[in-house]
C-alpha cells in the first residue's frame, strides 16, 4: 500500500513541477493562492494545507489523522479546467506543520468535494429525478417531452435519455448563471427552449416563426423570448436511450443476485461471488463513462450555441431587459447591455467549467486568445475591431451566424470577447457603481464612448494600448505575465 502511496506522491511532484513550468508557482511546491476577492460569480475556496520539511505544499482536505501519518485529499483548481483531486498518505516524518481548517469550513470543503462528480454518477442520479411531461411539437402533436424549470422550459423531440440529461446540464449552468447576475426581474417568464434533433423538426420552427433557414443550430428570439436549437441527434438519442434502460435492468439484476447469495452462501465463499458481481457493476459503470464520453463528443458543438443563446435569454430577461431611454431617465431600470458587451460575455460562458455549482469562466478560451495576440503580433488575420468602432456599433455588426462568416462580423465578436474577458477578469470592472451608470448613461441616450471613459477611469486611447499590452501578457491560465523590469510573483494577492 506505501509503495502505491510513494507512487501517487511522484505524480503529485510532477503535476506541482509542471505548475512551476508554466509559471503559476513562485517557489518549487507552492500553491497557487487564491485571490483575496474571488473571481465574479465564484466563492474562495479554503483547504487544509500541508507543509512539507523539504519546502513543498499541498492544499485539499484532510481525511484522517493515523498515529504514523495523514490521509489526505490534494486538491488541483488549475484556471479554465475542471478541478481534480488525488488523495494519498503523508508520514509525519516528512510533515513541518498542518494548516488545519475549522470543522465548519471543513464540512463546507467535503460537500464542495461531493458536488465535482468525476464518474458521473451523480449527473445520473439528478437525471433520474427530473421530471418530464408529454408535449406538441409544430406539426407532431403529443411528440415531446417537457421540462420545466424557474428560468426555462425546455421541449424537446430527444430521447429521454438526452432530454433529461440536457434538462440537468441547463439547470446548472442557469444556477451558475445566478451566481454571476442575480435576477433583478425575479417574476419575469422563464424562456422557453426548444431541442429539435432533426432537420426537420428544426424547419417547422423556423417556418412557425416566419424565419428563414439558418447556418446556426442556435437562435434566441427575444421578441417571443424563446431559444431554437437543432442537431441530428435522434439515431444518438435511441442509442443513449437503449443503453440507459439495459444498464438499469442488468444492475437491479445483480442487486437481486446479489441478496440471493447474502442468503445462500457464508463468507469466505460469499466474499468470491461478490468480488465477481462487484467486476460486474464496474464494467457496467465504465460502459456509462464511454456513453457519457460519447455524449460530450457528439455535443461538443452544439452544446456551447445553446448555452451561448441561453446567457442572452437568462441575461435579457431576468436582469438587464430592455427598457426605453424615457422609462431608462426616470429611473425604470438600467436597459440591456450594449451588444458588445452582451455577445462578449455569452462567448465566454458557452465554453466555461461547470462545477460544484459555479461557472467557472476564471481562464481564457485558448483558441481565441491565441488568435487575439497573432492579430495584435501582425499576423494573419485580424486586427481587432477599434474600440471607438465597437462601443458604438448596433446589432448590424453581429447580424451574421457568430463567428465563422463575414470577416468585420469577425472581428467584432473576437474583440468583444477579448474585451469583456478582460473587464471581467483582470480589471474587475462589472458589477461596480460605474458600471451601474455605464448601462444607464448609454441606455438613455449618453456618448457611448465618453460612457466607457467614465467607466473604466481612462480615456479611450489610453486605455486601449494597456487592453491590448496586457492581452499580449495574458497567460492560458488566466494571469498576467511580469511587466518587463519588475520581479516574477504571483498575480494574485497573498492571504
């Protein structure tokens, strides 16, 4: 068993050393601190912390306290990616001290710990509580199934295999959704989303509302506060389904067999048969992962357009509706987001970690930053959009499908993605006093570029050559790189 325990220590080394590689760690074996303020819409997260006598440190959860050591959970909350645990044994011997948690705080860190959910089981288990109702389709009465939630509705001709599990996906990202921007209209109606999965039924949406046919799989319509979403989904869905129900009868076959032999046999005989039933039930559970694998592998399009589409719903409906400048000056509301800002955000939540019930949005997508800085080096493509251009553009300039069609449709999203990112997470700019009046000045008939001054405390040429040098700083990980001349320490504050 030591010698598994030294092997999981030589894993947790070299995770640590390769932290240090990539510039997260200040010291071989430190731990990346936590902000003072944790990132908008996310809670610090506080561990146990073991200091080791030849200077590494490892943060996580204490299991237990043995005479000779420490059982004890590593945690990894590596920005941008989902966090990982590996739990293994400490001897005292090589232990300095124990930064221990409270048993509050501790309790608060087990059922964070709970909610991560590595095997999936636990999503199996909320999908097997949703419940679902029969429900029209244009076209195909009594051919779908309903769910209905506090902020959406969702219809769909799946499987109930996929309508469930799309139902659960929606519920966490809504509830990170939450935690981001609480609700300001909280009796506004819960937008109704359609999941068509095919071609056709997708059409006689589109034709129901006088739309003509799209490139994108993902539509939000405010006017009528629904969200369309297609994709050839249904030979998936069946599959999914059929495996769903053959899994379930075969695991309640091996639990009644398993009483059956509790019952005929005594141990150590009855500890051979469980050992087989139990290689039974994990193969069945492995089956489940690849079905799950294969699920985020089909979806790995679609899903994002839908929680795109559903951060416009959410963000329009629930907390900055539209409002007219007259009702804005009378003090009626702030009015919506500029588009700008609204298209930037639903970017960079469509592709962010969902876990422990936040959205964790707290690193760059890799794919457009890394395009971000090749346009601000010269290279091809690009340049970004001039903020004076982008403050001041409508809907016009976003009217193609996102980001794959007309080149200045291009720039606008990938400069709104790069700007919001960076008000959000490395100058902290939302959710502020300033911020509040930014969305009243330009939503009441305000300059809005002299809005955006007043916001950010900059002027616009100013600010912008800091927006673009500090993007060309701005690390996968979400941090900043050293200012040429200054000292390499963590961007984030220590406790």
């Amino acid at each position: 068993m030591r010698r598994v325990q030294r092997s999981v220590r030589g894993m947790l080394i070299s995770i640590l050393a390769g932290s240090v590689i990539l510039g997260t760690l200040t010291t071989p074996g430190a731990l990346p601190q936590e902000p003072a303020e944790p990132p908008l819409g996310q809670s610090v997260w506080t561990f146990d912390v073991l200091h080791l006598k030849n200077g590494a440190k490892f943060q996580g959860l204490l299991v237990a306290e043995e005479p000779d050591g420490y059982v004890f959970r590593v945690v990894f909350r590596r920005p941008g990616r989902p966090t990982s645990t590996v739990t293994t044994f400490f001897a005292k011997g090589e232990v300095q001290r124990l930064q221990r948690l409270s048993d509050a705080e501790r309790a608060v860190l087990r059922e964070r710990l709970t909610e991560l959910d590595p095997t999936g089981q636990g999503e199996q288990q909320r999908m097997e509580a949703v419940e679902l109702v029969t429900d029209d389709w244009p076209g195909l009465p009594g051919q779908a199934r309903r769910y209905e939630s506090e902020y959406f509705i969702l219809i769909s001709t799946g499987s109930e295999e996929l309508t469930r599990r799309t139902a659960v996906r929606l519920e966490q990202l809504y509830a990170a959704f939450v935690r981001f921007f609480p609700p300001q209209i909280p009796d506004a109606s819960p937008t109704r989303i359609w999941l068509a999965v095919s071609e056709e039924e997708y059409r006689l949406l589109l034709q129901q509302w006088n739309l003509p046919p799209l490139l994108n799989p993902a539509l939000y319509e405010p006017r009528s506060n629904q969200i369309v979403c297609g994709s050839p989904w249904r030979e998936l869905s069946r599959q999914l389904q059929t495996a769903r129900v053959h899994h379930s009868q075969y695991l309640a076959a091996l639990a009644h067999q398993e009483m059956e032999l509790r019952r005929l046999y005594r141990r150590p005989e009855l500890d051979r048969h469980l050992t087989v039933l139990e290689r039974e039930r994990k193969r069945i559970y492995q089956a489940e992962r690849l079905n799950a694998q294969q699920f985020e592998a089909a979806t790995a399009r679609i899903f994002p357009l839908l929680y795109h589409e559903a951060f416009h719903a959410y963000i329009g409906t629930f907390v900055y509706p539209p409002r007219t400048v007259e009702q804005v000056r009378a003090g009626r509301g702030t009015g919506e987001l500029p588009r700008w800002l609204n298209e930037g955000l639903a970017q960079i939540f469509e592709s962010a970690v969902v876990e422990a019930g936040e959205l964790r949005a707290d690193a760059p997508q890799v794919e457009r930053l890394h395009r971000v800085q090749d346009w601000l080096r010269g290279k091809e493509g690009g340049p970004l959009l001039p903020l004076r251009e982008l403050l001041s553009a409508g809907a016009a300039l976003f009217a193609t499908a996102h980001t794959d069609q007309k080149a200045q449709t291009h720039r606008a999203y990938l400069t709104s993605w790069a700007l919001a990112y960076y008000l959000t997470f490395i100058r902290h700019r939302l959710n502020t006093p300033e911020f509040h009046n930014y969305l009243i000045a330009v939503n009441s008939g305000a300059d809005p570029q002299q809005a955006f001054c007043e916001w950010v405390g900059q002027p616009l040429d100013v600010f912008e050559r800091e927006f673009h040098a500090d993007l060309l700083r701005l690390q996968r990980n979400g941090r900043l790189t050293p200012r040429e001349g200054t000292p390499h320490f963590s961007d984030t504050p220590k406790r």
